[in-house]
C-alpha cells in the first residue's frame, strides 16, 4: 500500500450488555479506497463502523484518523460521515434543505450562496437535481438513499462510512447506486469504508474486501489475492459464488486422498505445506476448479444432483456425494437435470489444505510457515 | 394435485383493476412463478386461486371443475406465506400432524405420511423440537412440510423467502427447489425477486399493472423478451439499452460518434426499419477490444474491475452507463480502449412502444 493511511482502526473491543460484537479488531484503510467489510449479520460490520465515527463508545483499542488519535473526540470532531440502511432522513424539510442541513449547522454556518452551489453540484452528481423541491416523503426507496447518500457528501466528509446503503433496494436500484458511488469515487476520490453482507455487491464496487466474522477481521486484501490465497476455511465460505467446496481428505504419503472416493492429488501441488505432525486435514476448492460431467466420465467422486438454479446465462448445480454437498456454475447449455448421475474430479494443482479443527490454510505458505 | 387453469380471470376494486383478464393453465406438478414489481397483480391472483379473493370476472377450474364459488377451505389447497405461522407451544411433528389430526385420518396412515415428510424432507433430527428453538430456514421447512402432507392440488407460496434473512435465503432456495420436484406438487409461487424466479420456475409469468407481459421458461424469458420491461426485469447485471439513430448504411448509437454497420452484424432490415428503435443488449454479449482492433469501436472504459476468472467493465454513451462482462482469459492483454458488440446478443425494440421488434414485423 503506497497511498497514506487514512483509517487505523486498532485492537476494537466492544461488548453490548455483555455479549461481545467486536474481539480485538484490526482494520487499516488507504486514503482514497473504497474498502469493503463483507460479513454475516452479526458479524460486528455495524459495531465497526459506529465506532469509527464516534457514535458508540468502545471498550478497548484505538482509532487512528490521518494518524491522528481520535478516539476520545465526539463525532461532530472527526470529519466522517455516515450513511445508514434507513435514510436518516428528516421528514419535515424538503430535499434540499436535507441536503443543505448540514452545511447550515453552527459547525459549518456555509453562506447560502456558497450551500446552494454545493447542493446543485452534489445533486447533479447523484442525479436528483429534478427532486430539489420535493418533500422527502413522497419519494421513492432509491431516490431517498440517493438523497441520504447526498446529504452525506456535500459537506465533502474526509471519510464516508456506508452501512448496507443499498440492502432496501430493489436489484436494479442497486446496480445503478453501485455505478454511481464508483463514479463520485473516481471523480472525488472520496475515502469510503462500506459494510454489506452480499458478495456480488462487494466485489463490484471494492477496491479491497476485508472478511469479517465474529468481531475479528479474517482477511483484508484485494479480491483477486484472497481468491488466489484466501487465510481460512471461514473466508472460502463467505467469499466465492457460489462459496468454496470442501472436502475431507487425508495426506497419505506424496498424495492427497479424497474423501468419499473423490480421488486422489500430488501433494506437490500444495507445497510449501509444513503444518504439525497429526493435523487433520480439509481440502477446500473454488468450484471452477472442480470438472463435473456425466455419471463415468470422469475419474474422480461419484454424486447426484440435488438442485438446479438457472440464472440465465450460467446455472447452477448443488452436487451430493456421500452426503455432503458442493455448489458449481455450470454453462448454460450444459443441461443438468435434478436426480441426473455424475462425476467429478478437482483438477490438477487446484484446492488448498486447511486445518480441519482451526480452519486455518496449511498449504501453500509463504516463507517463514506463514498463510 | 391438479392441473389449475385460469380463464379471462379480472378483480376489481371499484375502478381499479388489480387483475385484467388473465388466461393461464398450470398443469399437474408444474412449478409457476408470478414475477413482477409490487402492485402488478400476482398476489392477487394468487389469492383468487387460493379463495380469499373473489374474481370478479373469469373462471378458476381446478382439473377442469369450476371453483369459484367455493370457500378456501373446501378448495384443497395449501398456502405457506411470508411470515411462518407454527403453533409456539406444539412440537414439530404436532404441527406437521395437526392438518391430519383435524381430518381424524387413521393413526397407521398419519404414520406413514409423517414417514413420507420426514424423509423428503430431512427433518427426522428435530421433530421433538418447538418451533421458537428452530432457525428461520427450518421452521419454513416445518411450514412447507406441515401444508404437503394431506396432499393439497395446489401449494400456493407468496413470497415465502422474502422475511427470511439474506444469507439463510439462498440455503432455503435450493431446498425449495429440490423439495418441489421430489414432492411433485403442482405450485403456483410469487415473487418480486427475479433471481428467486429464474432459479425455481418450470415457467415464469410476468406480470404488470394486471396484466401479462409475457409466460415462458426461465431461460426463454432470458433469451428472448418481449419487451423492455422484460429484458430489463430479467438478468444481472441488467440488460443495456442503447437509442439508435438511423443513418447512411448504419445505425447510430445515442446520438454519439459510433455507427454500427453489417460489418459488426447488424441486420439490413434494422438499419432500414422506418421506426425509431432502440438496442438491447446483455452485458455478456459485451466485450472488450484494442481500439482498432477487428469489430472494436473506440468507446473508452471508464472503470474496469477483475473479480475470479471474469472482468467487469463500464462505458459511456449518450451520459447512460452501460455494462459489459468478460471471461479474463478472453480479454485482450494490453489496455482495453474499446468494446466490440457480439451480434448474437443484439435485440431491437421499438423506441416508443418498448415492444420486441423482429424482422419479419420490421417491414
């Protein structure tokens, strides 16, 4: 990373009545990146971001803004601002005056002329010049985050945190929101730190990802280098579409053996693996890397098909074998049907070893033994 | 189960109508979608089909035998909605037995029915359970399990998946869809969600303001839109939609510098259409090229993103943002700075109307 850091979240801790949403979370963000925290619900991506901007206090840990501590500064000191699911919006003023709101605030006492070029500009950008006079409870759900997401930008924030900003929408508004933030992205180069649990709408508008579960950050990368070496059975679950395969197998000499008769690999195709003595072993693979073809076609594992899900230019297939289930993308000329005989086999030099009890990759280590 | 039929089916609410004149046949075992955006009509239908709504135009024949003036509860169907109603304080199987019990059916044969569910279902592990221990996938799977078992003719979901929490939605999809085709139960299914849909329809009736846009199957509701609103509600990313403009031996593309000629597959009746049309294009059929390379048209790549083994790329024209999608090992090394348009993926609708237009109605 070459650009300065903007954010440096260090060792979070935060428990609400006791139950603990944040672990000891570590998180650095480059100026003028989107990075994205994909995780489940509970994960601690809300936590996260609240503590960022001040609006929860935290129980242990640091945070680090243009390497300035600010921990202990109230929100309305830190220069971020924040885009919630629900709009925040007020009821009672127009569009306008909810994007001005800001800028009018004993903080920034803007003069009009100045707010009203700032509010055109900024409208213009998220397109919603045309809504200026209108009440905001006669708008839609997308033009409503629209305006939410301008109200947030126009006092040109250092930092902009999104929370799910686009989960209330329909698909199609949120493709279209998607494009826009990555253009105001380009054109501003606004540093923003956004949390959703949904795969497809993280890697299309990230420029790095950081999986999150259980109040721990797991991996913070870009999408390309945790496909290539992804840290844990835990990030080969929640990243992938569909996720990652596992299997059970065992090392037995310089091969890997599948379980459920699924085959067998070269060890060396894992090197450098060095995990302890006795370590139980899973192999987990992206499902392009596994071949499926008709019932003795292929010398591997034997399954079923247990489901098929068409998505229009691709399907999808869930495979049974030996009561375990994978997931794979299909062509769609490729005709599966429900209850059809296959096999399958990992192709040569694919799949990864993890530590069947810790979840952690055990092969292809870099120097030092290190994931 | 039966076969469900729809003849000339409207609903009124005084001026308002919900449903307008609506034909379909469902038949035996078939999975039928209702797809299309709120307020368009499906749920409506489908609770006319169910007997909470009266028609008030039309037939309903369950295997050709009027239903219209019976009550839901002497139609035989089953219908799971949006928020699972269990009983809190009986067991799993006491829920999936109540409907028997309450028909006083013989205890050997409430056996071998609970036997049948639990087996299709896999639910043998929690049938001592109560349903505020379960999680949300499960306890819809209790529900579905609970209206399969006195064999309904027709299993009516709304929106069954739409409460349930995003990442336990995609697992109870793929259930669904299995479970549909191993119980055989015709199923009539509505959604807003075109995903959900495309991934569990035998056939997928989109509707709008009443009416039907279009009955096909998922992949020929893909392939082949009728309309605008078709190609747009279907797909993700979404269908690009391009204005052209006549001119001299091509069409031009929004008002821009690019024309598109036969050379890059255009056909001539399109070229010679005498009405305003406009192209419709899925991202997939988009791709990336050098400038001048074979096809390539110099429209520059605004943003251009690797994710697994595809690239995603945006470009401008005419200030819309448009789309393509690109297999990495296809894309060109260098630099893209131009897209080249894949004639098999090219649709023409009418400008004004939004309707597909095909050659042999373009004269």
């Amino acid at each position: 990373m070459t650009a300065p850091i903007k954010l440096s979240l260090q060792g979070l801790e935060k428990s609400y009545r006791g139950a603990p949403a944040l672990r000891g979370l570590d998180l650095e963000v480059a100026d003028g990146e989107i990075f994205v925290l994909l995780g489940p619900t509970g994960a601690g991506k809300s936590s996260t971001l609240l503590a960022t901007a001040g609006l929860v206090d935290i129980d242990a840990g640091r945070v680090l803004k243009d390497g300035v501590d600010v921990t202990d500064l109230p929100p309305g000191e830190r220069d971020i601002a924040i885009v919630f699911e629900g709009f925040n919006l007020l009821p009672v003023l127009n569009v306008y005056d909810n994007i001005a709101f800001s800028l009018r605030s004993p903080r920034y006492r803007e003069a009009e002329t100045e707010i009203r070029a700032r509010v055109g500009r900024t409208a213009e950008l998220l397109r919603i010049s045309h809504l200026l006079d209108r009440d905001v409870e006669t708008l839609s759900g997308g033009e409503k985050q629209r305006v939410a997401i301008a109200r947030a930008l126009v006092r040109r924030p250092s930092l902009l945190l999104l929370d799910e900003p686009l989960s209330a929408l329909d698909l199609k508004l949120r493709e279209g929101l998607r494009a826009e933030l990555r253009d105001i992205h380009r054109k501003h180069r606004t540093t923003m730190l956004y949390a959703t649990h949904d795969y497809h709408g993280a890697i299309a508008i990230a420029d790095r990802i950081g999986i999150i579960d259980a109040g721990v950050m797991h991996q913070a990368a870009d999408i390309q280098t945790i496909l290539e070496r992804p840290a844990s059975m835990l990030v080969g679950r929640l990243v992938g579409s569909p996720a990652m395969a596992f299997f059970e197998a065992a090392v037995e000499g310089e091969e890997v053996r599948i379980g459920h008769g699924g085959g067998r690999l070269l060890l060396a195709g894992f090197r450098p693996f060095d995990p302890p003595a006795g370590t139980e072993v899973t192999l987990g693979v992206w499902p392009e890397d596994i071949l499926l073809g008709p019932a003795g076609s292929l010398a591997g594992g034997d399954g079923v098909i247990y489901a098929v899900d068409n998505r229009g230019f691709e399907r999808a297939v869930q495979v049974e074998f030996g009561g375990q289930f994978f997931r794979k993308v299909v062509p769609s000329d490729v005709r599966f049907r429900q209850g059809d005989a296959v096999s399958f086999a990992v192709a040569p030099g694919a799949g990864y070893l993890f530590d069947a009890a810790s979840g952690a990759r055990v092969s292809h280590l870099a120097r030092g033994g290190r994931p | 189960m039966a076969e469900i039929a729809l003849r000339n089916l409207s609903v009124e609410f005084g001026a308002f109508r919900a449903v307008d004149d609506v034909d379909l046949t469902v038949a035996d075992g078939e999975f039928v979608v209702y797809l299309g955006p709120s307020g368009c009509g499906k749920t409506t239908t489908l609770r006319c089909i169910a007997g909470l709504e009266h028609a008030t135009g039309g037939d309903i024949l369950f295997d050709g035998r009027r239903v219209n003036g019976l009550s839901a509860s002497e139609r035989n169907i089953a219908m799971v909605f949006q928020f699972v109603s269990l009983y809190p304080h009986l067991t799993v199987k006491n829920n999936i037995l109540f409907p028997l019990q309450a028909r006083g059916v013989a205890r050997a044969e409430m056996a071998r029915k609970l036997d049948w569910v639990v087996g299709v279902f896999g639910i043998g592990d929690i049938l001592g359970r109560y349903p505020a221990s379960l999680p949300p996938g499960a306890r819809q799977k209790v529900a579905l399990a609970r209206a399969v078992i006195r064999d309904p003719a027709v299993l009516l979901l709304d929106e069954p998946l739409s409460a349930i929490d995003e990442q336990f939605r995609e697992e109870m999809r793929w259930e669904l869809g299995h479970l549909q085709r191993e119980l055989g139960v015709t199923t009539i299914y509505v959604t807003h969600d075109q995903r959900e849909a495309m991934s569990l329809a035998d056939r997928i009736v989109l509707m709008r303001d009443g009416r039907i846009v279009q009955v096909a199957d998922p992949d020929g509701l893909f392939i082949d839109p009728v309309d605008v609103f078709a190609g747009h509600f279907i797909g993700s990313p979404s269908m690009n939609f391009i204005e052209l403009a006549p001119v001299a031996g091509g069409l031009r593309l929004a008002d821009g510098p690019v024309v598109l000629t036969p050379a890059d597959g255009v056909p001539a009746w399109a070229i010679e259409s005498r009405r305003p049309l406009k192209l419709g294009i899925r991202p997939s059929f988009v791709h990336l090229a050098e400038a001048d390379g074979p096809g390539a048209h110099a429209i520059p790549i605004e943003d251009l993103f690797a994710v697994g083994r595809e690239r995603f790329f945006t470009f401008r024209l005419g200030g819309a943002i448009h789309q393509g999608v690109e297999a990495i090992g296809r894309a060109p090394a260098g630099a893209a700075r131009g897209v080249r348009f894949d004639p098999k993926g090219f649709l023409f609708f009418d400008a004004e109307s939004g309707r597909r237009v095909k050659p042999e109605a373009a004269a």
